[in-house]
C-alpha cells in the first residue's frame, strides 16, 4: 500500500469518527428552536429537524425555510444550499447538501402565524 492511500484512508476513518450530530438550541423572539441533524454530518446530503417552540408549546404552524453557506475563499466560489422545510411528527424537516468540509453558516427563518418572520443565525463545522 502506497502512502497515498494510506494517508486517504486514515483522513477518511478520521473524519467520520470525527462527524458529529448536530444539536443546536436557540432563543429568538420568544421562540426556542432546537435544530437537529439526523445522523452525522457528512459531505453530501443531510436531513435537519428543527423543532419549534413557544412557551414550552410545539408550534406546527410556522412555515420554515433553510439557507446553508460558505463565502468564497481562494480558489473556491461562494457555496449555498435552500430548502423549505415540511412539517413530519410535529418537526420541521428539510434536506441540505453540505458540497464540503469546513465551516458552514445556517439561516434559519421561520414565519410564525402572525406573518412575522424570524431568523437565526448560527454554523456547523463539518
Ligand atoms: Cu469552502
């Protein structure tokens, strides 16, 4: 085995012992939001569940949207990803393609029944 491959393997056992999932919880508007991944963060697709909450009660009115990005950087363009979350078991689930490792930054905007639109902002590393 050549020292290539050998490097490629450890990188790749390293990274995903090193994966995580991700719990993010976050205070905003009088609202409390607990984001979720569904299993270890990996390059390529990844389910979310963000949860909502007002007052300790589960909201499942509120339409949730999803933006993740990396600003450019040397010899890599700006990177993003959408989606518009639907509501499964009371959580709101929605599909995003991380294209690489490294630090993401998340939007998380929510229009509560009001019509008022809430967002948050936070990162993942991946
Ligand atoms: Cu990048």
């Amino acid at each position: 085995m050549n020292l290539l491959k050998l490097l490629t393997i450890v990188t790749l056992t390293f990274g995903f012992l090193n994966a995580e999932v991700i719990s993010h919880k976050v205070q905003k508007d009088s609202y409390e939001i607990v984001l979720k991944s569904e299993k270890s963060l990996v390059i390529g697709d990844n389910i979310f569940f963000a949860s909502l909450y007002k007052d300790g009660v589960v909201v499942t009115n509120a339409k949730v949207k999803a933006k993740f990005f990396m600003p450019e950087m040397p010899g890599m363009p700006y990177m993003e990803f959408k989606d518009k979350a639907k509501l499964v078991d009371g959580k709101y689930k929605f599909m995003i393609n991380l294209s690489m490792g490294g630090t993401w930054q998340y939007h998380l905007m929510f229009k509560s029944a009001d019509g008022k639109v809430h967002k948050i902002r936070s990162s993942i590393n991946l």
